[in-house]
C-alpha cells in the first residue's frame, strides 16, 4: 500500500535514488586507492592511514541510528534532503584540510550526515512503489549501493592520476549540492510524527533485536562489507607488490568486480519463488568458496574469475537479506532498514583494518572462516518460509 503521492514517474526515483546513492555510499571506499597520497599530503606514516576509511564507515553507521529517529520526528524527505546538503558542505570542507586529525573529524561528520540517505531510500522504496516492483527496485537500488564500493574505488584512482585528492572531494561537494537541490523539488512530502523526540525512539529500534530471524539477518549482513572491503584492500597491495600494476591496470582490475555484482536486480523472481533464506544460503555457499580461491593468487587470469564470482555471491545474499527484513518486520521497515545498513557499513569499517595489517593468505583464511559462520547461521533462516516468517512484537504501545 502506497502512503505517499508520486509526483514523477517510477522510473525516475529509480534513477535519482541509484545515482545519488552511488555518490554518496561511495564516499567510504574513495580513500583505499589514494592512501599513498594521503601519507604524502598529510605526512603520516602508513600504520594510520587506513583511519581515513574506517572513520568514516564508523560514523556511517552510527548515522543510521540517528538518522531514522529524526525522520520518524521530521519527515524522511527533510532529513533526506538536510543530510544531503550537509554532506555537499562538509565534502567541500574536507578538500580544504591540512591537518590529519581534522581531516579525521570531518570524515567522521561526513560519515554521520551521509547516513540520512541510504536507510531514507530503501524505506521510500517500499513506499512509493506497489509490492509487484519492490522487489526489483529494491534489487536495483542494492546493486547501485554495493557497486559504490567498487565504483568509488573505480573513479577515485582514475581521478587521481589526473588531479590531486583535495579536487575530488570538490567534485562530490557540487555532485552532492546537485542531487539535493533535486530531490527537494522531485520528492513526496511524507508524513510527520506528532511524537516528541526522545530516547524511546531509540529503545523501540533495538527492541527489533527480539526477533532472532531479524537478529541472524543483521549477524549475516555484518559479514557482507567486512568481507568484501578486506578482501579489496588487501588484493590491492597484492595487485602492485605482486603483479606491478599500474593505476590503470588497477582500474580495469576493479571492473570485473562490477560484472558480478550486476545480476542483483536478476535475481528478485528467484527470491519470490525460492525463499530469501534460501538465496542467502546461496550466495553465501558462493562467495566462501570463492574466498577459498583467492588462495591461488599466483595466477592472474584465476585471480580476475574469483573476483567476479566473489562479487556475485555478495550481490545475492544483500538483496535477498533486504527482501527477507522487509518481510519480517512488517510496518516497521524503516526503522529495520537502518539497522541493516548500520550493521552492514559496521563491517565495513572493521575491513580496512584487516585489509591493510594482514598479509593476503591470512586475510583469505579469516574471512573464510567469518563466511563458513554465516552459512551456519543463514540455515535457521529457512525454518519458516511463510509471506511473514515471524511476527514482531515490539511495541505494545503501538
């Protein structure tokens, strides 16, 4: 059921919550091909340079608990729309930085007011279309948003083989200012609570943690960007000690990730009629044998057929946990969808760190052993495989 007026085609919040996202959720990867800029520019050794990229994941993902609350008060499209020109201000603040421990402050700002997109999208998009397409677009717009990690990383080292890093922010401070500036005018008005601001907001959100279905699909969704950001900062440093790329090289490197990755928006028929635990289950199958060839990183051409199967693997268990929590948590999907994407960019910032201080092999092993976990846990999922596999009580109040 509708509870917002559409006032532009379907397939233009498509486009703008896609794009717009891709800017946005690709702020938290930019920094892993440019960290030998960053030590040069800042003059820092290579032990803190990863902060740069767990800082803002961090505060990202603190930013989802803060930013659901404050729709919930306020409106989804003001704070989406606030968020997004506060993030065109501080990505234009950051260019001008000279001192790393700021840099670091306003990374972490940026990570919050970032945060008001992702959860406020996903939560549109159950909104605004009929349940016949949500399960496309919600197929799409997690395509979009997992394609960031790669796509920012993509831009970013092209980027700075032309222009030094403090233009790049530039650049996203005007794309941000831009996407804002459009989906002001563009956007539904939604509906405002009457209900004061308070710490309750807060306790009904992980009250959400109640339902263990719920709590093993966040378990689960942890695992997801921890295991994809790990995995591309280590092989970076793989890719130029071992196999001396260039920057370039790098780039085309990166793009195989994206063949993976863009069967998510495919999979949505095999989600309705298979069951979401069961694709989870799937795709996580995958992308733990894939980890396990990584093993094999002698051989290039082995090398680029594990990243694109690795990717793909990810970009089934995503869509179909998003599918799945939409499902169990029922009238409370917007508060549900901040706690995924808060767990799942959590994880993401634990990845750079294992990334960068682990050599490669140990890093593989880990992160296997994280996924063979998962698999465990995804299993329980596919004992109740009904339209809504557990009723959530919450709130009594309600």
């Amino acid at each position: 059921m509708r509870s917002l007026t559409n006032k532009a085609p379907e397939w233009l919040y498509v486009f703008l919550f896609c794009t717009t996202g891709i800017s946005v959720v690709s702020q938290g990867f930019i920094m892993i091909p440019i960290e030998s800029q960053l030590i040069s520019h800042f003059q820092i050794s290579k032990d803190i340079a990863y902060l740069s990229s767990s800082v803002f994941s961090i505060f990202y993902a603190i930013g989802f608990l803060i930013s659901t609350p404050l729709s919930k008060r306020f409106g989804k499209k003001n704070i989406l729309v606030f968020g997004l020109f506060a993030l065109s201000f501080c990505t234009l603040t950051i260019g001008f930085c000279k001192i790393y421990n700021l840099f670091l402050f306003l990374r972490a700002l940026q990570g919050i007011v970032a945060a008001t997109f992702t959860p406020l999208a996903f939560a549109y998009a159950f909104e605004l279309f009929i349940p016949k397409h949500q399960g496309y677009v919600i197929g799409i717009l997690s395509t979009a948003f997992t394609m960031s990690s790669i796509l920012g990383q993509i831009f970013s080292n092209w980027f700075i083989s032309q222009y030094t890093f403090p233009i790049l922010f530039y650049l996203f401070a005007f794309i941000h200012l831009f996407y804002a500036t459009i989906l002001y005018f563009i956007l539904p008005t939604s509906i405002k609570s009457d209900r004061p601001l308070s710490i309750a907001y807060w306790f009904d959100m992980f009250k959400l943690f109640q339902n263990r279905y719920l709590a093993i699909c966040l378990a689960i969704t942890f695992t997801q960007f921890l295991s994809f950001v790990a995995i591309y900062s280590s092989l970076h440093h793989v890719l130029i000690k071992t196999y001396h790329l260039t920057s370039h090289e790098i780039v085309l490197f990166q793009c195989l990730g994206i063949i993976g990755m863009s069967i998510s928006p495919f999979i949505n028929n095999f989600i309705t009629r298979i069951g979401a635990p069961k694709m989870i289950t799937l795709g996580l199958i995958i992308t733990c044998t894939e980890i396990l060839l990584f093993l094999k990183e002698d051989n290039m051409y082995f090398l680029s057929i594990t990243t694109i199967v690795f990717a793909a693997g990810i970009s089934i268990v995503l869509p179909s946990i998003i599918f799945h929590i939409g499902q169990i948590s029922e009238e409370r999907k917007e508060v549900a969808m901040a706690l995924y994407t808060f767990t799942l960019f959590l994880g993401s910032s634990v990845g750079p760190y294992i990334g960068t201080k682990i050599i490669f092999k140990y890093v593989v092993l880990i992160i296997f052993s994280i996924l063979f976990l998962s698999i465990l846990m995804s299993l329980s999922l596919r004992k109740k495989q009904h339209y809504f596999y557990e009723k959530i009580q919450v709130n009594q109040n309600d």
